[in-house]
C-alpha cells in the first residue's frame, strides 16, 4: 500500500480513511502500534532513514492519499530551518501519542485500553466536555476497535453494549456518542 522506510519510500498525507502502522507478535497476530488519521502523514520519519523498517502498514477504511517521493520531502523540508524545526515539533508530537498508546495497550486493563483510545480519537478534534455527549469524530467497527485494543470482537461488542446500558454510550447510526463521566479517570491522569 505505501513504499515506506528507504530510498524508495514516499510519503503520504491521508486525506480519507484511516491507517494503522503495526507488527506481527509470536503468535502471527497484527499489534497495532499506531494509527494514522486523515491529516495525518505517512511515511514522513521512515523516508529520513535509508534502512527500511519492519514496520507493517494496514488500513482500516478505504484510503485516499496525497503521496510524494523521499527526495520532493527532503527538499522541502530542508527548504528552511523554519520548516525542520516546525516538522520536528510535530514528530515529537507524534512520538509522544505512539508511547502512549504502547503503553496503554501494553500496561492497562482492556476496559481502560478502549476508554482510552476513544478519548485520544476525541480529543484529536475538540475538547471533551465533562458532562455531556461527546461524539466520537472517527468511525471505526468494532472489529477495528479490537484490533486497536488487542481485544477480541466480542468483548468490545459487550463491553459497547454495557455502557449504552449504563447511559454512558448511544447509537446514532454508525456514529458512537460516550458521556464525559466515562473518561474522568483518564482526563484527570492527563493533569
């Protein structure tokens, strides 16, 4: 899907769809490191090395994507101090939510691993409000949640159903909404 990590490799921005870099564990099983939103850049940090990664990329939606080659990137970016340091903001930025969610699909129980997932997808685009209905901005099926969580399908599916149960999550077509109160937790680790 994308020549990434070496001379060849491209870099794309999402413009549709949703991409996912991950790897295969012992038991051949897709872990799931990252994903990668529309706005988003792909390949942007595997071009600046010339030894491609092992790193799988899958996407989770049909995709569409605006790609240039490694030398059109580096050229850009090397276009002006101003320019790498900006580029330099944003890939730390992007590193920093890779550790997160390592560490929270590696360290956390799986009900807190979805929780916050959904809360990352949230705050991406707005501010959660404490109270309320918060819609979550990113369509994703149940299948692409457990795959996300290292879940199985049918535990998510349960454990979406018990908070709808609860009055903690609602239906709107494809589109989920969760109460504020679900995320307090998380929010206040957040500081």
């Amino acid at each position: 899907m994308l020549a990434h990590g070496g001379e060849n490799g491209t870099v794309s921005l999402i413009r549709k769809g949703l991409v996912t870099f991950g790897y295969m564990d012992a038991a051949e099983n897709y872990q799931v490191l990252s994903i990668l939103l529309p706005g988003r850049l792909a390949g942007d940090m595997d071009v600046l090395e010339p030894t491609p990664y092992r790193i799988i990329v899958q996407t989770l939606k049909p995709i569409e994507l605006l790609t240039i080659s490694r030398d059109e990137w580096l050229r850009h970016l090397r276009g002006s101090v101003e320019t790498m340091e900006t580029y330099t903001r944003l890939a730390n930025r992007c590193h920093q939510s890779v550790m997160d969610g390592m560490i929270a699909n590696y360290t956390r129980p799986l009900e807190q691993r979805l929780r916050t997932l959904i809360l990352s997808l949230i705050t991406e685009h707005y501010a959660v409000k404490p109270s309320d209905w918060n819609p979550c901005p990113v369509t994703l099926s149940v299948t692409d949640l457990a795959q996300i969580v290292s879940a199985s399908r049918s535990w998510v599916s349960r454990t979406l159903s018990a908070w709808i149960e609860e009055g903690m999550a609602r239906k709107d077509g494809r589109l989920l909404f969760f109460r504020g109160e679900l995320f307090r937790d998380l929010i206040d680790e957040r500081g």
